[in-house]
C-alpha cells in the first residue's frame, strides 16, 4: 500500500537533532513526487508541533495492526511549533 496524505506512520530511526525517537507517531502532510519523500508532522498528543521533516521511504512506515501508542514527555532541548521551550 503506497503511503498517502493525512496517513499516520511511525518513524523507523531516531533523530536525536530534532528531539524524536523512532517508534514515535506522525502524519504525512505532503508526498514528494511519486513517493521518493514525505514531509511528516510530529506533535504532542495536545496538539503542539514539535516538527515537520523531510524523510525518506524507510524512515517511515505505516501503522500495523499490533502497534501500541506509548507516551513519553519531549526533551528538554525540544522547541514545540518553533516557538515554545518545554522545561522540565
């Protein structure tokens, strides 16, 4: 199944520059042209972007049937929506 726009995927590799882990949730908001990049939105669960990256194919994947979300807090180094410092 081809990944598409507003598709939930989890991310494969971690990517400690911008504060996220793989395992964690984002949804696809643009598809390069014929699938060879996604632009994928990370936010918290209230709603605050942390990022939006350009990834490739196989630092992503789709959501599987057995996956269960998990919560963890963002990092202290980590800025939501480029404006907000998350402290403690």
């Amino acid at each position: 199944m081809a990944l598409r726009e507003l598709q939930q995927v989890v991310l494969t590799k971690d990517k400690p520059q911008d504060g996220l882990r793989a395992g964690d949730l984002g949804v696809i908001v643009d598809v390069s042209a014929e699938g060879s990049g996604y632009s994928v939105e990370f936010a918290t669960l209230t709603g605050e972007t942390i990022d939006v990256l350009l990834l490739d194919p196989d630092e992503i994947r789709e959501v599987a049937p057995g996956d269960l979300a998990h919560v963890r807090a963002v990092g202290d180094d980590v800025s939501l929506g480029g404006k907000v410092k998350v402290t403690g």
